[in-house]
C-alpha cells in the first residue's frame, strides 16, 4: 500500500510546521517503540509534503541510523544495570 502512495505522490498538501513535523515524530516513536516500524510514518510524511524522492531516501535513512543509536544506547545501560 505504501508502495502505491509512493508510487502515485499524491501531495495532501500537509505543510511542513511545527505541529505537523511535532505530531509525525511523536507517532513515528510510539510505532518505533511499540513494533519497531518507526520510519513509515516518516515516509508518509515525506511523501504527502512532495519531498524530491533522493531527499525522503536521505531523511529516512538519517533518522532509522540516529533510532538505531539510541536503541544500542538504551540497550547497553539497560544491560549494564542488570
């Protein structure tokens, strides 16, 4: 499905502010923390703002190498605590 969205770039015209860009990050961690699919909802976003395709790939992966980090952070303190 999000393929197809990609796909076709239907532009729902959401403008990149503060709130949409707050909003999108606060459900990207809640799916990130809940079943590790935080970077669809990113792509999403991207997407429906008309981003060029070489910025969303860039975007995305930027922010799945800085969730990664944080996650082997959280992981090591969790385990050296243990």
């Amino acid at each position: 499905m999000l393929a197809v969205t990609i796909w076709r770039r239907p532009g729902l015209g959401i403008a990149a502010n503060a709130r949409t860009i707050f909003s999108t990050g606060l459900v990207s961690g809640a799916l990130n923390g809940a079943a590790a699919i935080g970077g669809l909802p990113l792509a999403i976003y991207f997407v429906a703002t008309r981003m060029a395709a070489a910025t969303v790939r860039a975007m995305v992966i930027v922010y799945l190498l800085f969730a990664g980090l944080v996650l082997l952070g959280a992981e090591t303190v969790v385990a050296n605590r243990l």
